[in-house]
C-alpha cells in the first residue's frame, strides 16, 4: 500500500502534540524530506490576524514579508477592521481567498489555521493565546501577555501543557542595539550592574463622554471579553490602555519590554524584584483611573535596583544600566547608544534597525514552528517581565509599599495585594 505523504502541516500539527508529550523532535524538517521543493503552498505556514488595530496591521505588514508564511484569516470585533485586514492580505496575494471571522472561538477552532498574530487589546492577549493553544496553534502575541498576574501564570501552565510555540511580541531581546547593551551588562564591562533606569513616557487624561450606542458592525459585547461590562464610549473603546479594567497605562504597555531587557541583563529571567514602593500622580474628573505619571523602585534580593520612570514625552524614553565602572544607556527613540567610558561604544557593530523593526523576532517565531525549539521570547520569560510591571502598578493602585515573593509568586503576608494578583471574569471566559 501507498505511504500517504504528508504535508508540513500536517507535521507541525504532530509535532506539536509530541512536544507536549515530552519527545524530542529534528531541529529542522527540510522540505525535501516531504517530496516539497521551494515554498509549496502545503509548505507554508497558515495564520490568521486577531486584532486588525494599529498595532496588528503594522506586525501584520511584516508577517507578509516571509514568504513561507501566508495569511487565510481575520479576526476583530470590528467589522471595519476585519474588512481592512482582509484588503490587507487578498492585495498582497492578489486574491479574494482571506476570510473573516467576529468570533474568537471561531477563529482559533479553524482547522486550516496553524497559527495566530494576536494583536488585540491588553484583554485578550492572555486569552486569545490560552484558546488557540488547546485547538493546537502556534502563536505570536502582542505584549503584554496578560492582563494580570495571573492570567500570565496561566498562560504558561497553557503552553507547557499543549506544547505550543509562543512568541510574545518583545522584539527588543531581537533588535541588536538592545542586544549589545545586554551583553556589556553581562560581561561586567560597566563593572556589576547595581542599577537600571527605565524611563517611558505619561499617560494623557482621557475626558469624560456620555454612553453611546455602538456603531453598526461593531459587537461591543466580543470586543470587551472577559472584562467587567461598561457602557459603550468613544472614549473608552479608543483609549482602552487608559483604564484599569481592559489595560494597566504606560507603565505596563511601554513598561514591559524594558524590564524584559532589565531581567535579561542582570540574568534575573527566572525571577524578579522583592520589594516595589512609588508614587504616582493621578487625574482628576477624568475617565482615566490609572497613574498618569509614576517611579517605582523595585528592588531585588542581591540589592540591584530597578526604577521605573513614567513620565514626559513619548520621544524621552530610555534605558540605563549603571555599574560601578561606568554606565550605558539605549535611546528608544532614535537607538542612539551612549556610555561612560565613551569607548565601550567601539565594541558595537553599526545597525540602522531599532526597536519598531520586528522582522528578526518574527522570523525567530516562524523557525521555532518548524524546529519546535523555543522562541527568543518564551512565555515564561515573558511573564517574568510582565510581572514586574504588575506587582508595581499593584502598589501604586494600594499606595504603599508591598513584598514579592518570586518563587511562590505571592505578595509577602498581604492579603489585599494578593486578592489583585486575578481579576473575575465575565462568563464564558475561563482561564
């Protein structure tokens, strides 16, 4: 009897659940070991996009770069949006081929999916992910990972589990500038890091407005997921990350990939600070109810310090090490790296690319498809860093100071911190 060939995706998809099983496959499939030559249609990876916003249709413009990649879906609560991603994607193939889909559940259940860019609000990045994982898809997702704390830890138990490919979206850890700056950090040539500063810019008061009627095509109820119900406003969808219930501010939005680099350089990836205390400004007779500007100092339990900045203009943003040797700094606006000594700055290769190019990091997430190894960014890693920005935004929300346990992932004899690590969710949503 004839062997049925098999197609990559079909391997992927047995892989997948191998992984999970424990077994260990080839570091790479060649195509030729599948009869295949060149990119085969039955060769490429298929995606669909959730979350057809600002963010998901910048990423989006790189995945249609690769040419072993091919996008067949798209997901938003938003019929404007599905329908731009749709254009999006049949221009660039030159068909009518992309579907679209308002449903999540839908969507991750599709059978001719192997894969997700999630791009959707900070609400659904934890969930989008948990979803497609248990129908046995890859996916790479915007940051931050989770809402919550634990929504992350959940996250992770998900892709141990499944054995899914997850890549979340802290393309720093694949920019080389920010890579030069770790590895200075790292081979001491600043002398011991005893401190970083990260700064990000502050959040903007959002006005009140009344309750309106949702637009025609837009399904408020799929667009707030697991969140607690508000009317719908203008104000609130647009500026989401501005309130406590579907975002965490700056401070998280902006302020995860820089302690994803500060965990990374003081080789902090399987744990994090013990102690966060700040303050913070907050906006008065306004829809906005988290910081809009903040520092937070994070300390850890070898003494090296990390503080948290959010404030001034988007274009200030910055992250400095400082050792007792000297001091480096990345400029996030313009990747400008300065130091002290000056001369450490010979040691760096010239690169035009900064931190808005995710290529390198998608093209990491594609590879790991094939080869089942783990991605630049892991979950958890990720949710390491993710952390950090929640336990300090969980202090400034209390006002005081409060004390982290990173092994058992608790607040230290505080159970009022404790009950924010989770937050109920509406049904169907489960974690």
């Amino acid at each position: 009897m004839k062997t049925p060939r098999l197609t990559r995706r079909q391997v992927l998809r047995r892989g997948a659940g191998l992984l999970g099983s424990g077994l260990v496959l080839p570091s790479f499939i060649p195509a030729t070991a599948l009869g295949q030559t060149g990119t085969a249609p039955s060769d490429r990876i298929q995606l669909c996009i959730i979350g057809v916003g600002p963010r998901g249709t910048d990423v989006l413009s790189y995945f249609l770069l690769m040419n072993d990649a091919r996008f067949v879906a798209t997901c938003d609560a938003q019929q404007a949006r599905r329908k731009a991603g749709k254009k999006m994607i049949d221009d660039k193939y030159g068909n009518a081929d992309c579907k679209m889909y308002a449903d999540i559940f839908e969507a991750t259940s599709r059978p001719e999916i192997d894969a997700f860019l999630i791009a959707t609000g900070d609400r659904m990045h934890s969930h989008a992910s948990m979803l497609a994982a248990r129908a046995g898809k890859d996916m790479y997702s915007e940051k931050p990972m989770s809402l919550t704390i634990e929504e992350g830890r959940a996250l992770v138990s998900t892709m141990n589990r499944f054995g899914t490919v997850y890549q979340c979206g802290h393309q720093r850890r694949s920019v080389d500038s920010y890579q030069f700056v770790v590895e200075v950090c790292r081979r001491g040539l600043i002398g011991k890091v005893h401190t970083a500063i990260a700064r990000v810019w502050q959040s903007n008061p959002v006005p009140p407005d009344a309750p309106q009627t949702p637009p025609e095509g837009f399904d408020y109820d799929r667009w707030l997921g697991p969140t607690p119900w508000h009317p719908y406003s203008p104000a609130r969808v647009g500026n989401w990350n501005d309130f406590w219930d579907t975002g965490g501010g700056v401070l998280i939005a902006m302020g995860c990939h820089y302690t994803d680099i500060v965990q990374w350089a003081l080789d902090k990836d399987d744990t994090g600070p013990i102690h966060y205390e700040g303050t913070a400004e907050w906006a008065a007779n306004s829809f906005t109810d988290v910081p809009i500007t903040c520092e937070v100092n994070c300390d850890y339990a070898d003494g090296e310090k990390l503080l948290i900045q959010s404030q001034g203009a988007f274009v200030d943003r910055f992250l400095r090490f400082i050792g007792d040797e000297g001091w480096i700094q990345i400029d996030d606006e313009t990747n400008v790296i300065t130091a002290e000594p000056a001369s450490l700055l010979r040691l760096r290769g010239i690169s035009s690319r900064g931190w808005s190019h995710p290529g390198d990091h998608i093209r990491n997430f594609l590879d790991a498809i094939r080869s089942r190894r783990r991605t630049t960014s892991p979950p958890e890693i990720s949710h390491r860093a993710t952390t950090v920005c929640h336990a300090a935004n969980i202090a400034l929300r209390l006002g005081r100071a409060v004390n982290w346990d990173p092994k058992l992932e608790r607040f230290v004899n505080d159970p009022e911190a404790d009950r924010m690590i989770g937050r109920a969710l509406r049904p169907p949503w489960k974690l």
